[in-house]
C-alpha cells in the first residue's frame, strides 16, 4: 500500500515539483523570515552579550540597554554595599563618532570598563592584550570595525590592525587588541576603553553612569541577588540570562516588568517597533501561500488520481486505507518540501553567518514549529483530498 | 520510468535529507559564534571581608593631611634648599623669596641711624655747651653782677636743650625700631616647616613667582611613615556609618593588597563629592560623609599618597535596626 501511495506521488512529475515547490518556498519563507527576526531582536541585546555581567543595575524607569537613563558614580558604591553583591563595577555604553584619517565619520557603541577589574571586558580576544587597555588613549576593537574604520573596506590589507589610530570626538585613540564581539543593533562596532577614558571621549554631562554590573555572591543566584539590590538601592536590577521567562517577572500598573534584561529588551522593541509586524507578516503570509498552494495542487492531485483511487475502492479497499495512502503521501511531500526549505535556509544562513550581515540567529523552536506548519498545511490538503474521495462513489468508475 | 524523473525522485529526497543535515550545521556554527556566558571579571575584584558592609572610595594621604605650605607675600623665589622626598624637622628652612627691594629699605634706615646718632651728639654738645655757660652764671655769687633776665634765659636755654637730645635719642630709637621691622619682615619671606615630615611635592622653583592662592601651594608637606585614608560614603549609606567600625582598604588595582584601617574620626560635615575618576570636569553628583581611618605603612607594597582605594566598612544589616 506505502509502495502504491509512492507510486502515485512519484507518478506525476509536474504534480510532484508543484507539491514540493509550495512547500519548499513555505518553509524558507517561515524559517528564514522567523530567524531574520530573531537575529534582529538579538542584535539589540548584543551589548548585554558582549559585556557579560550576570547582573545589570540601571536606573529605576530603564526597560531597555539601548535606551538608559546614567545614574550618579557613587551608585556603584551604593551596589557594591549589598551584602548579595560579590562585586560591582562602573559601565559606560554610548554611540559616539569616530573621525578618519579621510575625515569621514563612522558611528561607533562606545563601553567603558573598570580599569582595576576590567569586568565587562570582551570574552574572546583574537590579537592583543587585554591588560594594554591601562595604557593612555588605547582601545580594544572589534572584528567589525577593523574593516569598518579602515580607510578601503574593501582591501584587506588596509585592515585597522594593532597600533593603528583615530579620534574619538578628537581624542585620540590607539588599538591595543582585536577582540570577537556580536554586533549592534545600531550597525556600529563595539569599541572597548577604561570607565575613566570612557568619560574623556564622550561630551560630558553631569551623570554619566549607564549601569552598574554585578555578581551574586556564592550560593545566591543572580535573581536574589537583584532582587536584594533593588531593594536596597531602589535601583532596577536585571538578571542577564537570556530571553525568556523569569521568575522575577511581574505585572504591574504600568505594564510588565521584566526580570531580564534580554527579555525586556526585546519586548520593548517588539512594543514599540514595527519589526515585529513587518516580519510576522511575512511568516504569516508564507503559511498562507503555502497552504493555498498546497492544497490547491495535492488537491487536483488528488482529482487527477481519483479513478486509480476509485478502482481500489470498488476492488474493496476501505475508506480509512485510502485515507493513510493520501496522508501518508501528503507527510512525505512535506518531509521533502521541508527538508529542501532548509537546504535553502542553510545557504541563507551560512553566507549570512559568515558575513555577519545580515541578521540570522536560528532558535531550534523555529525548524521544529515550521515543521509543524508545513504539516499542518499538508494534513490540511490530505483532508481535502479525503474528504473528496469519501464522497466518490466507487461505481462511478464504471459509469465513463 | 525516465531518467529525469528518477533523478527528480532521489534527489529531491537526498536534497531533503541534506537539507535537515545542513541546518543542525548552521545551528552548531552560530551555537559556536555564541559569546561566553556571563561569568566573573579577567582581574577579580577583592572578596569583601564583612558580610553586611558599606563600599567607599577613598584617597591615600599623609597622617595629620597634607600640609600645603603657602608663601606670605606673592613674590620672586630665590632659594628652595630642600628637595622632593627630604625628610625636615619643624622649623627647618622650606623656601626662601627674594628679599632685595627690603634689604634696600634696610640701607636707608641703617644711614638714617647713622644721622640720629649724629645727631644726638651734636644736641648733646650743644647741651653741655649750654650748661656750662649756665654754671658760669650761677657761680657769680654777686648777683647784682648778672642780670635775672640773662640768668632765666640761659636755663631755657639748657632744657631746650636737653629736650633736644631726647629727641634724637627717640630719633634714634625709632630708626632702629625700623630697622627691626626690615629684618622681621625680611625673616618672614623664609618659609620655615611648620611640623617634622616629608616633602611630598614641590612646585616652586628658584627663579619662579610664588602666589598666594591657597590652590597651588609652593609645595606639600606630609607625615608619610603612617597614611590615613579619606574615605568618602554616599550620603545614602551615611545612616549605616558609625565610629570604630571596622574597616578594610584594597588599593585600586590590586586586589591582593589588602590593609587594615583604624577608625580616627568622622567629618562631621557633609560635603559635595569631588570626582576621583580624572573626568575632565568636576561633575558634582552628591554629597558624601567622610570618614578617616589610619594605617601603618607596610614596607611592601610601597603605597602613595593620592593614590584611590576602595575601602569596605562593616555596618550593621540594613534590614535589621542598627
């Protein structure tokens, strides 16, 4: 019977293509748009990722990293006098201007890190020493912006490279390392300097504190830890974990608040962006066509078949074997259109990947859930096709 | 069965196989990318020595504080005899200003002596003269023989005289009162160490003008063989502070560097914080309360005045009424 059902499926090979077609740009479509979006929503907690703090404290009404509110220096000491806090160190993160030799001027996310610690320092560095940074006017640079702040971006060998200089609001500013950092929602490199030097490169203002960053001490989680600082401070304390639920959640009259850090600040950019809309539309609309498209064909597939279907009914076949012959072919159309959707999304992915650009980040909820769409649209159109059999009269075989 | 369409059949089942194979791939390769998971700092920072304790920052600085030695008058330095890290005993000579348009001064006032006491002997000739032609007259014993006029005037004669030589006598006195003022005024351009210490900084050079701003003091004087941390705490912890709490001071930088501190004193005046994080502007953010512990100088490490520490400061459990 399994054998037949293939039989069929294969039988045609215009019928096949289109089946798989529908399927295949259904699941690159879900896949591919859904990962976009997660690698964007990513992007705008890459600072959270490359100044890996267990615990961020901000100010009271912060909902976002890209978004805060400094706070006064002698906040730091305030943190560090909570018995849950192991340490707590100065960070500084802002957008600042980078000039060229050429004159030209690049946008840059500026970190200032305790110079004593250098807690919130890059995690992998790929050239360069780390403890440099204590050196006057230097700085630690990406990957990124050793194309980005070279002169030709085009031609490698006109990378910047260590000992290379530029300004910063016309200071200088010398590299000292390259390190790997995830790049910003913003499009600029991540350039690493001490706290104090931080301060120097940017126009001053009266508070210029962006956020504590802590540790619990041993045996107290990052969630208690927070939770102590906020209560001791009356500072907002993050945990930074990952999106994802928390049990420091919690509804208020102003709406949710957030325990994490990541999680706050993604739903802040699906509250307040349009991203969001821009890409759910387009994943919607890729379940859409590819439930038209594939009910539609396994549909007139089905029609097409529908004597060979008849003459086994009439020969006695039951209706329920017809039923797992025509689900059963309708699973293995959806198992290949998937398996050829993420053939494609791999290309996508690898090139996007290794380019760094654009945005792509693949939760393994998104291959699982798409296969469940797809099957969802195929068992959609098995129905059909069911349906349209269970009313065939196996008779009418004879009558033409 | 056509060539195509088994190609189409199989291939389009291993494409599909490969596809699946392919993303567990890509989700490996960015699963790679991923950056480290948060975790503690390259340089971890000192373990704090209380469970309950209030953070501060202090600054390193000589027992007693740091004497800013200022000059009296703004004027040319001539002479600094002695040199950063000399060690002084109280009194001994810091710094000495040009002197020269006194010593000018003291030349006129010591000729000026030189005629008072001209001129006292000249009053003073004059006076015996005076008397003598006096005691010639008294002598006469017929007094018929001198005229009471004469004799009554010669007597006025030798008290003006006499109050002639008192003159120059207080003329005399009065240049040399001068002359005493020059040397106490040229004594007080000498700038004398005030206490036993160490130079800790020197600004003024010989050849330099010297001023009276107490911001830029000619040079630092200080008792470095015991150093006291100014430690300053957020007004908001304030509450926590009280006298003879331990404490424990990390120099900045060096976590493994750990000192003991003895409470000396709170200040008791709240002042505006000075930023110590070498902002190019002052930036006053708060007020803190500062507290002043001391500590005996270890032999190693070598410690420096101004240099920051980050001072831990036991308090009682905050949740928990002091």
């Amino acid at each position: 019977m399994i054998r037949l059902a293939l039989k069929m499926l294969f039988g045609d090979n215009a019928k096949y293509l289109m089946l798989v077609a529908g399927l295949f740009f259904a699941t690159f479509l879900i896949v591919q748009q859904a990962s976009v979006f997660c690698g964007l929503m990513r992007w705008t907690t890459s600072t959270l990722k490359n100044v890996a703090a267990p615990i961020y404290v901000v100010e009271e009404r912060v909902e976002q990293v890209n978004e805060t509110n400094p706070m006064r220096d002698t906040d730091v000491a305030r943190v560090r006098s909570v018995a849950a806090v192991r340490w707590a160190m100065p960070l500084f993160s802002g957008l600042q201007r980078v000039r060229l030799a050429d004159g030209s001027f690049k946008t840059i996310q500026l970190l200032g890190i305790d110079s004593a610690s250098l807690a919130g320092a890059p995690g992998r560095m790929i050239e360069g020493n780390l403890e440099d940074l204590r050196l006057p006017n230097t700085v630690v640079i990406d990957e990124l912006a050793t194309t980005r702040l070279s002169s030709d971006p085009s031609d490698p060998s006109k990378k910047v490279k260590i000992g290379d200089q530029f300004e910063i609001n016309d200071v200088e500013a010398r590299v000292v390392g390259i390190c790997e950092a995830l790049r910003s929602f913003t499009g600029g490199p991540y350039i690493w300097t001490t706290y104090e030097r931080a301060l120097l490169y940017t126009p001053g203002a009266r508070k210029m504190l962006t956020a504590v960053i802590a540790a619990p001490v041993e045996g107290m989680t990052a969630n208690q830890a927070a939770d102590e600082i906020e209560k001791a401070t009356g500072l907002r304390a993050f945990v930074n974990e990952g999106f994802g639920s928390n049990p420091r959640d919690r509804m208020t009259a102003k709406g949710e608040h957030y325990g994490d850090f990541n999680t706050s600040t993604i739903w802040w950019y699906v509250k307040n962006t349009g991203i969001p809309i821009s890409f759910g539309t387009t994943v919607v609309i890729g379940f859409i066509v590819g439930v038209a498209i594939s009910c539609q064909t396994f549909y007139a597939f089905v029609l097409d078949n529908l004597k060979h279907l008849g003459a086994l009914k009439a020969m006695g076949m039951s209706n329920f074997r017809l039923s797992i012959m025509l689900v059963f072919q309708a699973f293995t159309v959806g198992l290949i259109g998937f398996g050829l959707g993420l053939l494609a999304t791999s290309g996508f992915a690898l090139g996007a990947i290794n380019n760094g650009q654009p945005p792509f980040y693949m939760q393994w909820q998104i291959p699982i859930g798409a296969f469940v769409a797809i099957q969802v649209i195929c068992m959609l159109a098995a129905l059909m096709g069911i349906i349209r059999l269970s009313l065939y009269e196996p008779a009418m075989v004879f009558r033409a | 069965m056509s060539i195509f369409s088994l190609i189409l059949r199989y291939g389009s089942i291993a494409a599909a196989i490969f596809g699946v194979v392919a993303i567990i791939f890509v989700h490996q390769t960015q699963a790679e990318k991923q950056m480290p998971a948060p975790g503690n700092p390259p340089i971890m920072p000192p373990q704090k020595p209380f469970v309950e304790s209030v953070a501060a920052t202090g600054i390193l600085e000589s027992l007693s504080e740091n004497v800013a030695i200022g000059v009296p008058i703004p004027g040319l330095v001539a002479e600094v005899p002695v040199k950063v890290n000399d060690k002084v005993k109280k009194n001994q000579v810091l710094l000495k200003l040009d002197d020269r348009d006194l010593r000018a001064e003291e030349l006129s006032v010591q000729a000026q002596q030189e005629i008072s006491k001209a001129q006292i002997k000249v009053s003073e000739a004059q006076l015996a003269k005076l008397r003598s032609q006096l005691e010639r007259l008294t002598s006469v014993t017929d007094s018929r023989a001198v005229s009471r006029d004469e004799l009554e005037n010669r007597k006025q004669d030798v008290a003006v005289a006499e109050a002639q030589v008192a003159a120059a006598k207080a003329q005399l006195a009065a240049a040399e009162a001068s002359l005493k003022r020059i040397s106490l005024l040229i004594e007080r351009l000498t700038v004398y160490a005030p206490q036993d210490g160490t130079i800790l900084q020197v600004t003024a050079h010989a050849g330099e003008y010297a001023a009276t701003s107490p911001k830029s003091p000619a040079m630092i004087l200080g008792d470095i063989d015991r150093l006291q941390v100014r430690a300053d705490i957020d007004e908001q912890n304030a509450i926590r502070i009280r006298a003879d709490q331990k404490a424990y001071g990390y120099l900045k930088g060096d976590p493994s560097v750990t000192f003991p501190l003895e409470f000396i004193r709170l200040e008791p005046y709240v002042i505006p914080k000075i930023s110590l994080t070498g902002s190019s502007t002052e930036r006053v953010d708060t007020r803190v309360l500062q507290v002043i512990y001391s500590l005996e100088r270890p032999s190693d490490p070598p410690l420096y005045v101004g240099q920051q520490v980050d001072v831990y400061i036991e308090a009682p459990d905050r949740h928990k009424s002091p």
